[in-house]
C-alpha cells in the first residue's frame, strides 16, 4: 500500500510541469500590476508637449511702416521675424497686384530690378527694388507661413527731383546792385552732369559781352547753381530759366529798378548768409566759374 501511494505522488509532480508545482499565470492577490505602457505611447506625449511650448513666428516690433525712395536709386525694404520655423516661411508680396516678389532667399519675378537678400539663420528677409520707378510707389506686404498667414503692411513712398529758383515768381532789384539768382536741385538721384542758365533765349556765360557774369555750383544730395551778375542794368531784366540737364527747368522773373524799392524786392542776396555772399562776391571779383 505505501508503495502504491509514493509512485503516485511522483506522477504527479512530473504532470505539474516541476518540481515545484507553482503556477506562474496566477498573480499574488497583494500585489498591483501598473498599466502596460508602450515606449511609443510615451514618444506622443513628449512630441504633443513640445509642440505646445514651441514659440510662434513673429515680427520685431521697431519695424518701420514707411519707406521713402528717390527716383531712381535703390529702395531697401526689411521684414524682421523672430522664431520662423524655415528660411523659406516670410515672403514678400506687392500690394497693388498680390504678386509674389521673394520666398526666404529666392526672387520669384522676372523684373530684375527686385532682390531678396536673407542670410540663413538670420532674422531679416529684404526686398530692394534697383533703379526705384514712380509705379514702384504703394503698399508692400511681408507675409509668414503660418495658420493664419501673418501680414506686415509697408508703404514705399517715392520722391522726384525738383528745380527751384529761391524767390521765384518774381525778384527785384536796383540798378547797379549785385545780381543773385539762385537754382536748388532737390532729391536727385545724383548731381545732375550740368546747369545752364538762361536768359531769354539766350545763354548765359561768363565769357558773354556783357561781363561780370559769374557762376557757381554746389554738388551733393542738393545741388546749387548760383548766377551772379555785377552792377545790374535795365538790360538784365527778363525771365531768367535755370535747366539741370536731364531734369525739369525752373524760371525766375527779374526786375532791375531804378530808385524804386518794392515790398519784394532783393536784398543783396535772395537765398543765401552773409558769410556765403561774401565768398561768392570775391568769385565775382575773380570772374571765373567754381565748381565745389
């Protein structure tokens, strides 16, 4: 009998798969299993957090609205993005017809006259427009790539050269007075390559019969032309007409009066110091022509 019931008991043990008999599906009811958690499940969360601290594109707030140009030169319009995501996410677009100008570096117009300049990594994106033209003048839109698009609005203002004569419709002198008639070039692209004088229809030059004829020039941004007559006579009154070659001319009527003194009339010099007509009187002295 005790030896029927040793043999079953190590028939058993081998059914149990060991000899130990545990059954290692079963969990111990004092301990808590945590939830399964995929490593992938845990990539998606840290992409969603970090997408949520990521800093949105913005524009600087020292950008400019207002863009001014002369005819003529190069006009040099930036747009300052601080966070873009690519070099290729701010664009230029021209607000009269929505064109696209440049995309990050890119120019995207035939209009060789427009470029962008954008450096990687840098936070400026610039359009500049060569040989700036009147139909250049109007609205320009910076635009960044995002939901929605973010927009900065400039506006290109281009100013034309002008030609004045100081004093002008009419100045007036005494007879035998100094003579100053003075021609101002504004806003020209650059100094204009001469300046006659005309009185009548006829040129004026210092080698003239008449003598005591002097001319003399300032060039820079603004330019200056100064004709200056000696011991004015009736003779030199007349419409007198200043031409920039290349540029617009501008008249002056002059009146030489003997012993009358009008409200208007000149005095010893219509546009400019004391210090200046000094100098330029000794030029009239030398009767040469100077050009500064």
């Amino acid at each position: 009998m005790f030896i029927i019931l040793f043999l079953m008991g190590i028939w058993a043990g081998s059914a149990g798969g060991g000899s130990e008999g545990v059954d290692t599906t079963r969990t111990p009811a004092n301990v808590t299993v945590p939830p399964n958690v995929s490593r992938v499940s845990l990539d998606e969360v840290s992409a969603t957090e970090g997408h949520e601290k990521r800093e949105e594109p913005y524009f600087d707030a020292s950008m400019s609205s207002l863009y001014t140009a002369y005819l003529g030169k190069t006009a040099t319009l930036t747009c300052v993005v601080h966070a873009a995501k690519t070099d290729k996410s701010v664009s230029w677009i021209r607000g009269r017809d929505l064109r696209i100008l440049t995309v990050g570096g890119y120019t995207y117009t035939t209009d060789l006259r427009f470029e962008a300049l954008h450096q990687q990594a840098s936070s400026e994106w610039t359009l500049r427009i060569k040989s700036v033209q009147l139909r250049d003048q109007g609205g320009y839109e910076c635009q960044i790539a995002t939901r929605p698009i973010r927009t900065f609005s400039v506006f290109l203002k281009v100013v034309e050269p002008t030609v004045e004569v100081i004093g002008a419709p009419d100045i007036y002198v005494n007879t035998e007075s100094m003579i100053n008639l003075t021609c101002v070039v504004h806003h020209a692209p650059y100094p204009p390559e001469a300046i006659t004088w005309y009185h009548g229809n006829q040129t004026i030059s210092y080698t003239s019969d008449r003598g005591g004829v002097s001319v003399v020039e300032e060039r820079g941004e603004t330019t200056s032309s100064f004709l200056l007559l000696q011991n004015a006579r009736s003779s030199d009154s007349g419409v007198f007409t200043c031409q920039p070659e290349g540029m617009e001319s501008a008249q002056v009527t002059l009146h030489v009066l003997d012993g009358e003194r009008p409200a208007a009339m000149q005095t010893n010099s219509s546009s400019i110091s004391t210090a200046r007509f000094s100098a330029l009187f000794v030029v009239v002295v030398l009767a040469s022509t100077v050009v500064l």
